[in-house]
C-alpha cells in the first residue's frame, strides 16, 4: 500500500525564506505545492526538488497582490487534495515615512502583506478544524516591537499578522490545527535589496541565515511553542510581554476613568 506523504503549501516560494523552506520540507519527506508569481522559476525549483527528492510537486503560479490570484490558491487549499501546512510567507516591504508615503505602493503591501495572509489563513483554518488536523505557519517580524521612521506601512501590516495569527491560535485551541507565529529579524535573503536596503548595512550578528530560521521554525513546532523567535534566547521574556499585555488589558474598560484624568 502507498504511503501518503503530507503536504505543505509554500508563498512565496521562489526565492529567500519561501525556497528553503520548500527545500528542508521536500527533504523531509513532504509533498508540495509551490506558490509565488514567477512560474519559470518555480517550475525550475520543483523540478529539482522532484527528481532530488522523488515527491510529488504543484506548481500554482499567482499574483497575491491581484484578487484573482489569492482566490486561485484560496480554492485550491478549500477544494484541492489535503494540505497538511500552509506556510504563509509571501510579503514585502514598501517603505517610507507617512507623510511621503506612496499611496498606490503602500495598498499593494498591503494587498499581500495582510489580505492574501487573512484569505489564505482562512481557507486553511475551515478545512484543517473540519478535518481535525493540519499546521499554519505565519511570518511577521521583529519589527512589530519596534517605532522607526520610515517603517509604518510594513510595521503595521506585520502587526496585522501578529494579533490576525495570535487570534487563530485562541480560535484553533483544542481542533487539533497547530497555528505559529513566526517573528524574525533580518535574513539573509533579497528581501532588503527589493525594499531598497541593503544587508551591508546591518551589523553580521544581527543577521540570520534562512536556513537556520527554519530549522528553529519546524523545531518549534516540534517543541509546542506557538510563538517562534528564532534568535530570543528565553521565551520567558515572550512570556513576560504576554503577560504586561494582559495586565494593560485587564484596564481598558472600567466605568470610570483613571485618578490622574481628574483635575487638581
């Protein structure tokens, strides 16, 4: 009898943190369906996965800045054959202060960034409880902790992702459906020269490899943590962030307002 093999669907597969994360999941013995705009290069990725690895590969080129595309990859993930994970990873950066900001630039981000994120998520979500299994994983970034000019736009689509996949993890308690966020520092992929940075410009031990994100992503998983830091050293100081947002949150409505509001 045929083994059933599991299978993950990657965005943003391609290139940076999306292709390795298909590489380690075919060597681990996953199916794929591969997702991202460029259908040569993905075709090129899944051919070699094939023959390297003897699994079984979709290709399912879509634009997630366009409508139709997220609805194409939304229907295969409703309809289609199983997913077991769903690796939400396409995003980009489109950066500048708010007063300068480009309006057209910034509602494509966010296009991608947030609606194709919540879509996708959505999909996944229905049919992994209806089926009592299956994994999401959902990328943010560590500069949902930080304040810097220039950054408003991205910040804020990541904290989107953050309280979107922190709200998932509350809904999927007890289906059986692991729900992740993934919070990383800067990588080591194109992503800062196509958000016109440049990784010089980060300091070598601020900078992790894709590869080494990963690996502490799939081993998280396998540790039960729903929040994955890759590079935090104790998540006791997650813990404690948790903990000072329930804090304030236990405050922010009562039937009258704090003594300092008074006058005198």
């Amino acid at each position: 009898m045929a083994i059933e093999r599991p299978r993950a669907l990657v965005t943003g597969a391609s290139s940076g943190i999306g292709r390795v994360y298909a590489e380690h999941l075919a060597r681990t013995g996953h199916d794929l369906i591969l997702v991202a705009r460029r259908a040569d290069r993905l075709q090129a990725l899944a051919d070699a996965l094939a023959q390297e690895h003897r699994i079984e590969i979709e290709v399912l080129p879509a634009d997630l800045g366009e409508s139709d595309g997220v609805e194409t990859v939304a229907r295969r993930i409703e309809a289609g054959a199983r997913i077991d994970m769903l690796i939400n990873n396409a995003g980009y950066a489109a950066r500048a202060r708010v007063a300068e900001l480009d309006f057209a630039a910034l509602e494509a981000m966010l296009r991608v960034n947030i609606l194709a994120l919540a879509r996708l998520s959505q999909a996944a979500l229905k049919r992994m409880i209806e089926v009592g299994r299956g994994t999401i994983i959902n990328i943010a970034s560590g500069t949902v902790f930080m304040q810097m000019p220039g950054n408003a736009g991205y910040g804020a689509s990541k904290n989107f992702v953050t309280a979107f996949t922190r709200h998932m993890q509350v809904e999927a308690a007890g289906t059986g459906v692991r729900v992740q966020l993934l919070v990383p520092g800067v990588i080591a992929t194109d992503f800062h020269e196509v958000a016109g940075n440049d990784l010089a410009n980060f300091p070598p031990e601020r900078v992790m490899s894709a590869e080494d994100l990963v690996v502490a992503s799939l081993r998280a998983l396998e540790l039960g943590e729903e929040v994955c830091i890759p590079s935090l050293p104790d998540m006791a100081a997650w813990d404690a962030y948790a903990d000072a947002e329930a804090g304030v949150a236990a405050n922010v409505s009562r039937d009258r307002i704090a003594p300092r509001y008074h006058a005198g």
